[in-house]
C-alpha cells in the first residue's frame, strides 16, 4: 500500500512540474534523445540564406540523422532573363535522403517556405511548422497536388519535436508575420539555437511579445552555437513596433478623406493589412484586395484567426464602380516593383479592371529588397506620371532586428560558437564585429558561404568540407532547365540581337540550291540595312563557296565558316556581335 501511495505521489508530482511548465518542460519525455554525448560533433550545413537576402535553407546532421531548417526562394537577379524565381540545390539532401527525418519552419514568407512544393517531389519528408506558417504552406500543397502525400505537424509554442537524434522546441519571436519561430535544436553536441527571423516588438498588432525568459534559460543551460538574423545588422538601435505604423496609416487616411486610397505591401505581412484594415473601418471605406498571394494569404489568415476582419468591409474589385473614391481602399502586390504584380500592372495600364487616375493617393508600405530598387523607382515614375500622389515615407517599420536587439539575443543565450545567417556578405561581417563585442571569440565566429560543412563539438569547430549548393532557376513549368550557357545565350540575343541564314545544298554535291536568306531579329531594321544585308549575304556565298573549293561537306565545318566569315564582316561594319545561327537545308 505504502509502495502504490509513494508511486501515485511521484506521478502526481511528475504531473504537476510537467503541467506546470507545459510551454517548455516536455524534456522530461525527451531527455534521452536530447541528451549530450561526450566529443560528439555536429554538422551545419548552410544550403542557401548566405550571401544573398533570401532562400533560406540549413541542414543540420549528426551520424544517421539530418534535420533542414527552412526552405526558401530567392527572386531572380538582373542578369537571370527570363527566370521566374530561383530554389536551392538539395542534391546533398538527395544524396543522403536515408538521413532526412524533416523539415522545421520558422516562419511563413516566401524566402522561408517557398520551396517547398519544389523540394518535396524530390523527396517526400514530414514537414513542421506553427500554425499560420502551416496553413500558409498548405495553399502552396494545394496547388502542386501534394497534401495528401505530405504529412504536416503544427507545433506550438514551447513544443519539441523529436527527430531522429535531435530535439527541436520552438520559441515564440516577434517578426512581420505572424506565428514566427525561434529554434532551441537539441541533438548531442549540444545546444543550438535558430532565431529565424525575428525582432523584439513589446507592443506587438498580434500575439504575445518574444520569449526573452527562454532565451535566457537556454543561455543558462548553456548554448553551443548562436545563429541569429544578420538583415539589419548595420543599423544601430532598435527596430520600432510595428503598432507605430498603424498610427501613421490613421494619419494618412486623415489626410486623404477625399481620394481613393491604394497600399502595396508584402501580402504576407498579415500585421500591416491588419492595420490597413482598421484605419479603413474607422475611416468607413471598403476594402478591395488585389494580387492572387495576397487573396490567398489573407483569406488563410482570416480563416485560422490571425487576421480580424470586420464585418461587410472587404468587397470584389469588380463593386468598386458602386462606390465613390472617397469610400474605398486597394490593398495591393507590388511594392518591390514585380513587373507582373499588380500594382506595376495598374501603374503600366495594362491592368484588366484598376485604373490609377489623377488624385489617387498611392502608400509603398514596404523598403525595397536590395536589388529592387530600380524597379520600385520605375513603378513610382509611372504611377507619379499618372498624376497619383506616391507616399513610402514613414510608412513602414522593419521585422528584423537592430544591433542592440542582436547583442539582447547575444547577452542572454551566452553561445560558445556565433554563426551569422539571413544576409548579404557586409550583413555578416558586421554581425560578426557584434557577436565579438558580446565576448563571442574572433576564431568562434564563423561567416559560412552556402555549401560550407562546419563541424562544432564543444571543443573545436571548423570547417571539414563543401557540398553543392547553388541555386536552381525555375522557368515556367521548367526546374532547372535554364542553366549558365542559356542564360548567357539570352543575355547575348538580349544585348546583340540574332541573325539567321537559311541556306539549302543539293545532296552529295553540297551545291547552292536557294539562298543564302538572311532573317535579323533584334539586330537591325531589315528595310533600313538592305545595303548592309546585300553584302551580309556575298560573304556567306563567298564562306560557302570556299567550302565547295575546298570540299568541306561536313555541315558542322561549313557552318562554322559561314558563321565566322559573317560574324567578322558584321563587327567590322557595325561593331556589333549578334548571334548567329545558320541553317542548312539539304534535297
């Protein structure tokens, strides 16, 4: 009796401390798969979210187990003509697809989660997330014909997950969006802790305010490595809350009373439209939304409770007609000036059902990505043109944090190791200058490139090795189709224009039978060059001629002699490179 008494007060006991401190106190189920064994060592391995902001992605193995943080995009650079957006290479994480026991989610924007579809019919692993990162990822699922293939886990706040040989709780953290994750990852080398993206917001729209306490408990148990969010690294100070743009907004629509209002933001940003939402309803005007991501994302957000939308506010674009100007808001894509978002389509008149009229009042909720600034200036001049009034000052607060948030983070988890991440290559460096001012040693910090295996035990860290980790370019329905030698053949045609010769040979006797016609696309005005293009084609017939003199009859040589001679004779006369293509026909 005694020995059931003393064992129902120990699970009492048990019950309590587990219930107690149910946010975070789940190691008491887990502690033999997060427990430190002594000389082991663990490998990071960055696929991505390093020198570039975008397309997150890090592996972390240890023996027979990896675990990968995050799975972004980044958006095609300048150069990538043609290419839609652009997804890490996975080819390690194929390689070793027997080690991959998951994905784990930090967050719901696209440089964090999408990927995903991409990397799934690769290969098929759980994936898991908060809840409004999940149902975010779930609409992307839904399009690629993949949820019932997928198993998905929401994970709350203070929630572990075991995967394999590694321990991952999720930490509440503030950021632009939503359900934002820091990682504790428990495997056994030690602690590592993820920040994600992340800011400290004490007045946050939506949500609780960052759990500094765990942070700091963390710091107390000790942490192995620290990588933490470097996109504002250079800015010193504080990052406002996000609470102080809604009152700029309420400003704004003071101000504005008799113009139509029309705010481009991130569709993600579900804290901003929240906002937007409310000065609209205070301001009694409805709301149309615009940008299939932003439909999508905001009816995700709706439906889950992260978003409160009053009642009748929201209409179809296609009712706006029923309202006068002065009673009606656009919430828009566009702000980082996509060409096929929908506010460069409005701002280039080729929108099917907006039209930007003088008097509308036109707010850039967002700064622009580095890279984006040319093609938000362009969308600013056109809508400036139309005679709409453009504000972007003031408008907008960051989701990253500031150099005093980043030595917070620092001073409360104390790491041994400091891995900058989330950033461009300056980003990193001054973050590193941060975590040595925080007594983070000089040969502890480590600013990785995308493919670099470092390897941490508590007592060394470096790095042992590099996988493949460029990016892989999506066209259309194409993954990876459109490597270095198409892309540079479309920066050709793109600067120099193509010529084609068309040309057809009698059969054994290699004769001219019809040609040479010469077809320029992109070069020169055919009727305005007849001269330049009379004497295009005696070259050719003189290069074919000397391959008959010379009975060259292997299509390849004579083609290269037509395009050698041709190509000469063009930089002679025009300094000018076009691409050349001939053709040879044979009967």
């Amino acid at each position: 009796m005694k020995l059931v008494m003393e064992f129902c007060f120990d699970v009492i006991i048990l019950d309590v401390i587990v219930h107690r401190n149910s946010n975070y106190n789940l190691e008491v189920q887990t502690l033999r798969k997060s427990k430190e064994v002594e000389g082991a060592s663990v490998k990071i391995i960055p696929l991505g979210g390093l020198e570039q902001i975008g397309m997150n992605i890090t592996a972390f193995e240890y023996e027979d187990s990896i675990i990968v943080v995050d799975c972004g995009i980044s958006f095609p650079e300048d150069e990538m003509l043609g290419i839609d957006l652009v997804i890490p290479d996975i080819t390690y994480l194929k390689e070793n697809a027997s080690k991959v026991k998951g994905f784990v989610f930090t967050h719901g924007h696209e440089d964090h989660i999408g990927a995903v579809p991409y990397v799934l019919k690769e290969m098929n692993v759980p994936i898991y997330a908060t809840r409004l990162t999940m149902g975010i990822i779930e609409n992307k699922l839904r399009e690629h014909n993949l949820m019932k293939t997928t198993k998905r886990k929401v994970i709350k706040y203070g929630q572990s997950v075991n995967l394999g040989d590694f321990r991952i709780e999720f930490i509440r953290t503030n950021h632009s969006i939503g359900d934002a994750a820091a990682l504790a990852i428990y495997s056994p080398a030690g602690i590592i802790v993820h920040t994600g993206d992340f800011k400290v917001d004490y007045t946050p729209v939506f949500g609780d305010v960052i759990d500094l306490q765990r942070f700091g408990e963390l710091g107390k148990k000790g942490v192995l490595a620290l990588m933490c969010d470097s996109t504002n690294a250079m800015k010193p100070g504080f990052t406002m809350s996000e609470t102080t743009v809604g009152k700029t907004f309420d400003n704004l629509f003071q101000e504005n009373t008799k113009h139509r209002i029309i705010v481009a933001t991130f569709a993600s940003n579900v804290d901003r439209v929240q906002q937007i939402l409310n000065s609209a309803h205070k301001y009694g005007r409805k709301v149309a939304i615009e940008g299939r991501s932003m439909v999508s994302i905001i009816s995700t957000a709706s439906e889950l409770g992260y978003l409160n939308v009053p009642d009748n506010i929201i209409i179809e674009t296609e009712q706006m007609k029923n309202y006068t100007d002065d009673q009606l808001v656009v919430i828009t894509t566009g702000s980082q000036g996509e060409s096929m978002a929908a506010l460069s389509r409005m701002a280039a008149s080729i929108h099917k059902k907006i039209t930007i009229k003088p008097g509308d009042t036109v707010i850039f909720s967002s700064t622009p990505i580095p890279g984006n600034e040319k093609s938000v200036s362009k969308v600013i001049n056109e809508l400036a043109m139309k005679g709409a009034k453009v504000i972007f000052q003031d408008t907008h607060v960051s989701g990253h944090a500031c150099q005093e948030e980043i030595k917070l983070i620092y001073a409360l988890t104390k790491p041994k190791y400091a891995i900058p991440v989330h950033g461009e290559y300056r980003h990193l460096m001054v973050h590193a200058d941060l975590a040595q001012e925080m007594g983070v040693p000089k040969e502890n910090t480590f600013i990785l490139s995308s493919g670099d295996v470092l390897q941490l035990s508590k007592e060394e860290a470096r790095v042992v090795d590099k996988v493949p980790a460029r990016g892989i370019m999506v066209d259309g329905l194409g993954v990876g189709d459109v490597g270095n030698i198409v892309l540079r053949d479309r920066q050709h045609l793109s600067e120099n224009g193509l010529i084609i010769i068309v040309v057809t040979l009698e059969k054994y006797t290699n004769q001219v039978l019809a040609g040479p016609d010469i077809v320029s696309r992109g070069f020169v005005y055919v009727r305005e060059s007849e001269d330049l293009m009379d004497e295009a084609r005696v070259v050719v017939n003189d290069a074919l001629e000397y391959c008959y003199d010379k009975n060259i009859t292997d299509w390849g040589k004579i083609k290269n002699e037509v395009r050698d001679a041709l190509s000469d004779y063009i930089w002679k006369r025009t300094k000018r490179n076009p691409m050349i293509l001939p053709i040879i026909m044979e009967i």
